[in-house]
C-alpha cells in the first residue's frame, strides 16, 4: 500500500524550493545523492538526502532510490525504507532482496518471508542473493515448511549448485534439525568454501552430533587450503564438549 511521505520530508522539501534552483543534476551531483546515502549513520541524513532527491525529480531513478533505500535500512528505519519501495514505478531485483534483508536486520523474519512472496508474484526475478535473504528468514524462524518451499524454488530457477544459496540451505537444515538434509545439500557442492564448511559443523553440532562435526572438522584440514575462522572454532570447541572428545 502506498503511503505519504512525512511530516518532515514534506517540510525540508519546502524549504528546498525555496532556496534551491531547478537546473539539471549533472552526473557527479548524482555521485554525489549516491556517496551521501552510503554514508549516512544517523536518523536525520537519509531524510535530508531524500528531499533533495525528490526536489531534483530523480526518486524514478532506480539506482539512486536503492541506495536510498539502504541509507534508510542502514539507520533502522525500515518503514521509510519500504514508503521509498512503495513509491518506486519500477522496483528490482536489487529493490526487494534490499528490503528482505532489512527486514531481516529489523529482526522480523516474517516480513522478509512476506516480501519475498510478493516478488515471486511480480515480473522481477530473484538472484542468489535473494535466496540467501529468503532462506536466512526461515533458518531464523525454524521453519522447516517455509524452508523447503524456498528450496524448491532454488533448484526451479537453477540456483542449486550456487554456493552462497547452498552454505545458507545448510545453515536453514541444520537450525531446523535436519541434519541429514543437510548433508545432502553439503554433498551436492561442486565448491565449497569455509562458510559452507562452517554450517556443516554447525550443524552436527547444534544437534548433539558432536563425532559427525568432528569428523566434517578432520575433513576441512584435511583440505589445508583455508585457515578456520572464528565461528567454525567455536561450533567445534561446541562439538568436542558434546562428545567428550578432543580433536
């Protein structure tokens, strides 16, 4: 549903108009909208920039309004973040995978899941981004329905082999306790990196599976291309104290 802008949006934009000009923004001022959303790290930035974007007729610009999208998710205002999506003519896949993970930074799960339905009901089509944010929100919820729903439409859109929607679907089966789809998923990797590793402990070892995530660690070494980080470790060290075992 559309919605108004604020109060205060409203306002600075008056105040623009009545000391700014109307000439054409050039590119650099353009750069310029762009560099000051990225930086933004306070409530009132975003807003600001938002008016003089509105003023220079350039919120129809795509690029610029995703960035402004994610200048507001950046200083947690989700809401002004999904008004900006709401008034976008041509929202894409960079728009709606945005707002899914602000969502998911905002720590509500369920809106994200919602965004991503109705993506799945528009023209635009998701990335491995997109899946990773989607599955991410099931792992979140221990959604075990929702999970394979989103699995489903990974391998119909050719994203079964990607690596960063596989390590989050190993994450997702490991926190709904299912291990062993886990596994399945882990198997089916062409590459895998140390995040997809890292679930992989995690997993067995979330789930009282303590020789398995050790085993998967042995593995991993076994590899010596990449040096453990600090959340493998600690799933490990997880690992050793529910098998009583040491590495």
């Amino acid at each position: 549903m559309k919605k108004r802008l604020s109060n205060n949006l409203v306002s600075a934009v008056n105040s623009l108009h009545l000391s700014g000009s109307s000439k054409p923004l050039s590119f650099h001022k353009k750069t310029r909208f762009i560099q000051t959303v990225q930086t933004c790290n306070d409530l009132v930035l975003p807003t600001l920039t938002h008016s003089k974007i509105l003023k220079s007729g350039l919120l129809n610009d795509t690029i610029i309004t995703n960035h402004l999208i994610n200048g507001y998710i950046k200083s947690q205002q989700i809401s002004q973040a999904h008004q900006v999506f709401d008034e976008m003519p041509e929202p894409n896949v960079v728009s709606y995978t945005s707002l899914m993970s602000g969502y998911i930074s905002a720590s509500k799960p369920q809106l994200c899941l919602w965004m991503f339905r109705e993506m799945h009901n528009s023209p635009v089509l998701p990335n491995e981004f997109t899946f990773a944010t989607a599955v991410n929100a099931c792992s979140i919820l221990a959604d075990l329905q929702k999970g394979k729903q989103v699995h489903g439409l990974v391998e119909v859109f050719g994203f079964r082999f990607n690596l960063v929607v596989c390590s989050s679907l190993v994450d997702m089966y490991g926190k709904c306790n299912e291990v062993d789809f886990a596994q399945l998923v882990f198997d089916s990797m062409a590459d895998k990196n140390v995040v997809s590793w890292t679930s992989m402990i995690t997993a067995y070892a979330q789930n009282g599976r303590g020789n398995e995530a050790l085993e998967v660690f042995r593995e991993f070494n076994l590899l010596d291309w990449e040096i453990p980080n600090k959340f493998m470790l600690a799933s490990v060290i997880n690992a050793c104290a529910s098998s009583g075992k040491l590495v």
